[in-house]
C-alpha cells in the first residue's frame, strides 16, 4: 500500500491524467465492437468525404468509411502488438544483459561488440531496412522491431546486473553458498524490476510510434485494417481540405505514448528501492 499510495503521488496532476487518457484509449478499443456506431471497413461511396455531423462524429474517409469507428479499432493491433514486441524484446534484452553484466569475460565482450553493431546502424533506416526485405505484414514488422530494440535494452539491463553483482550483499550470498543461478533469479533479477517495469512502460510508446510509422510508409499493417498509422497515410492527400481525416488518428498515437510515458516516469520513482529485499534478507 505504501508503494501504490508513492506512484499515486508520483503521478500528480499531470499523470492521473495521462492515466485517464490511457485507460479510456485502452478501453475504448477493447469494446470497440459495441461502442463503434458502423463498421469500420464498410464502404459507401455516396458518403465519401461527409464532413463531422451528429451521424458521423469525424466524418469519413474517401470511401465513405465512419472514421469515428475506424479510429476505435485503429488501437487494437497497435497495442496488442507493441505488447507483444516489447514483451520479446524485453525478455531477450533481459537474458543477454543480465548474463553477459554478470558473469562478465569474454561473454559480456561478445555481447558488447554485438549490441555497439546494432546500436551503430539508424533504427528507423534499419527496421524499414528488415520489413521491406521481408515484405509487408505483421510478422516481418514484429521481427524489425524485435531485431532493432533488444540492443538498447540489454545495454541497461548489463549496467544495472554489474552495479548488483558489486553490492555487498551479493558477496554475503555467494560466500554463505548461494550458487550463481540462485543468486541471479532470487537477487540479481528482482532487484532490477523497477528499471525493467520503467524501460518496458517507455518501450511501449516508443514501439507504438514505429508502428505507426511502418504503417505509414506501407511496411506495416496494410489496408484495409484499421490502424492508426494506416489512417494517417490514407489521409495524407486530403490533409488541407480535410484536416480532421489526419488529426484524429495522429492525435490518438500522441496521447497513448504521452500518456505511458508520463506513466513510466511515475514508476520509475515509486520503485526506485532496488536493494530493499536482498538487503533485509541479510540483516
């Protein structure tokens, strides 16, 4: 109760709303099916372009399409996929770092010339790069995302395991006959949950904004699946005439990564106890 009353007041104004808007866009898409008033790829051509009215509460897009529905949808492949990528990223970035920060050696200078490789190339050149040689579609996105992120993360994950293996208290486990794979599942790894539950939160915003970015150049999810970044492109020559067309979804794509980071930064100071639990253990 202490912990959730100090995330509470980490929040602050500015976070219980960032945790409104998250909990809205989140729901909203969830009950997408019962709160859209139309299908979201049904077309009607004689309603193409019909500006906001109280049928259509953000008018349609070129093929008549309710863009109010579509923008309901448009969130739900974007956040059960960043979930997903992030998910893999982290327990790959986990596995790696953690091991190579430990155990050091030649594994963490393998694992150092690997990850200064990844980290040297562009990001975005380099998963547009991957998903436009292994085509177009949600699986080749979710490999560019997953091949271009573990690198950061595991360099996090490294910094924090070598920072815990020189506690003092990780001593006093090995020496009282603590094996290093007891050390690390029971110690090592749980003392990192604050910076993993922080670098997992920004991770989500930053993998929603790639998607929506590969969408938007075509790489990524493809029409006529309501998607964020989809909705954005298929606006973009309309975007004078029909600014709304390009405002809603661009619109929803910066409230959710706002909103989680705000989220991620209150986290990161709840949790900012990393040594509390071996520490008491030993006393």
């Amino acid at each position: 109760m202490t912990r959730l009353r100090y995330f509470l007041h980490s929040l602050g104004t500015i976070g219980v709303l960032a945790t409104v808007i998250l909990i809205v866009m989140i729901g909203s898409s969830l009950l997408a099916p019962w709160l859209a008033p139309y299908d979201p790829n049904q077309i009607r051509m004689s309603e193409r372009l019909a500006p906001i009215s109280g049928e259509h509460w953000l008018g349609t897009d070129t093929l008549g399409r309710d863009v109010f529905s579509r923008v309901l949808y448009g969130g739900r492949v974007s956040i059960v996929l960043a979930l997903a990528v992030t998910v893999a990223t982290m327990l790959i970035g986990l596995v790696i770092g953690t091991l190579a920060g430990y155990f050091g050696g030649w594994l963490d200078d393998v694992t150092q010339a690997f990850i200064h490789i990844f980290q040297g190339l562009p990001g975005l050149s380099f998963m547009i790069a991957i998903a436009g040689t292994l085509g177009p579609g949600v699986e080749s996105m979710f490999i560019a995302l997953v091949v271009t992120s573990w690198a950061d993360f595991s360099r996090v994950v490294r910094g924090e395991v070598m920072k815990i293996r020189e506690e003092s208290y990780i001593e006093g486990i090995r020496a009282i006959g603590g094996n290093h794979l007891y050390t690390l599942i029971h110690y090592v790894v749980p003392n990192m949950i604050g910076p993993i539950i922080v670098l997992f939160t920004v991770r989500i915003g930053r993998v929603i904004l790639s998607i929506a970015s590969l969408s938007f150049l075509g790489l990524g999810l493809q029409p006529p699946t309501p998607d964020w970044g989809v909705m954005v492109n298929d606006a973009r020559p309309f975007f004078r005439s029909y600014f709304h067309l390009i405002l809603a979804p661009g619109l929803c794509i910066a409230l959710i990564s706002f909103a989680i980071n705000c989220i991620g930064d209150a986290l990161r100071d709840a949790l900012d106890t990393k040594t509390e639990k071996a520490a008491g253990w030993l006393s």
